[in-house]
C-alpha cells in the first residue's frame, strides 16, 4: 500500500522553538543555517523520499513519500489547523527546551492539534530542541500529562548524533504501527 505512497507528519509546537530549522534538516534541504527569526506563515509542506522499514507481512523492500507539515506557531492561523491536521498520520512535537514557557506550552499544543486529530501518542513524539547549544541526552522532561510520549534532546550544532536518530526511531516506529493498523483494517474486511 506504502509504495509509491505518502506519510503525512505535522510538525508543531510554539513559535521560535526551532521547528522550521528542523524541518529544513529531516529533509536535508540547504537553508538549515538561516540567521534571524522568520515565522512560518500558516504552515510549509516539505517532501522528501525515505526507505520504509521492512514490512513483517510484506515482502521487498518499499519507498515512502514523507509530508513534514511545518505548522505556523501562530495561533492566528487556528483556522486553518482542521484542514491541516486531515489524514495526519504522526506528530513531532517541538519546545524550545532552554525556554520554559514552552514547557508549559506543550500540553496545550497536544491538545489542540495530536489529541484532537486522533493521533494516538505512540505516533507522537518530542523534540526538546536547545536553539542555542549542545542537546543533553536525557536532560528535558516532559509534564506528567505528556508522560505517554517519547522525548528526544536535540540541537542543530549535533544534529547527525540527535535529530536525524530521533527522526529515523519515530518514523520506523511510526510506519510499524501503520502496517499494523493496515493489517488490523485488512483482517476485519476479511471477516
């Protein structure tokens, strides 16, 4: 079903926590080292093509279409999110982990957007991202009420040892839970 096919992943999060950047890097696009702050206008779609893990129920090997929907921290553009969140099928959550205020900002964001498009929180997951340094592994930790969700410390300047890890461990996890949802789908319609 994946071949040939999308994933469509949201990117959210308070404005200036570093989500654009990120995005620019998980896609490896050229502009990861912009200076200054230039928020996001409603959202950017970026695309890019990943190996999909092996699918245990499928054999060969398949190529996914990654959707990263870089939404806007600006709840100006609330208008838009529905539409947006359609067919979401994952959700990185980004906070500027040297700003506490983002912190608190957090739960609100899963609120609004993870929780009230459906996605489960195992197809959820943090990025603390550090603006300004060296990412400490372990060093964030989330709300109590975000407790279900997996953190990752991350940082531009280390982005090889931390984004692109983080990245790749939520989208396999990611993609195994939609072949087990599919599987799921294809053994109720067999019934």
């Amino acid at each position: 079903m994946f071949k040939g096919s999308s994933i469509k992943i949201l990117l959210i999060g308070p404005q200036q926590s570093g989500k654009s950047r990120l995005a620019n890097f998980i896609a490896d696009r050229e502009d990861i080292s912009q200076n200054g702050y230039r928020p996001t206008a409603g959202v950017r779609i970026l695309e890019f093509e990943k190996d999909a893990p092996k699918n245990p129920k499928r054999p060969g090997s398949e190529k996914v279409i990654v959707e990263l929907w870089d939404m806007s921290g600006d709840n100006k553009y609330d208008s838009c999110w529905p539409a947006v969140m359609k067919d979401a099928q994952g959700v990185i959550c980004v906070y500027n982990a040297e700003n506490p205020k983002h912190e608190q900002e957090l739960e609100w964001w899963v609120n609004q957007i993870s929780k009230k498009a459906g996605i489960p929180a195992a197809q959820n997951v943090v990025f603390a991202h550090h603006l300004t340094g060296k990412a400490i592994k372990g060093q964030s930790k989330l709300p109590k009420s975000l407790s279900s969700l997996t953190v990752h410390d991350t940082s531009i300047e280390e982005g090889n040892q931390t984004i692109h890890p983080a990245f790749e461990k939520f989208f396999n996890s990611l993609m195994l839970s939609i072949y087990e949802k599919q599987e799921k789908e294809e053994n109720r319609l067999m019934n």
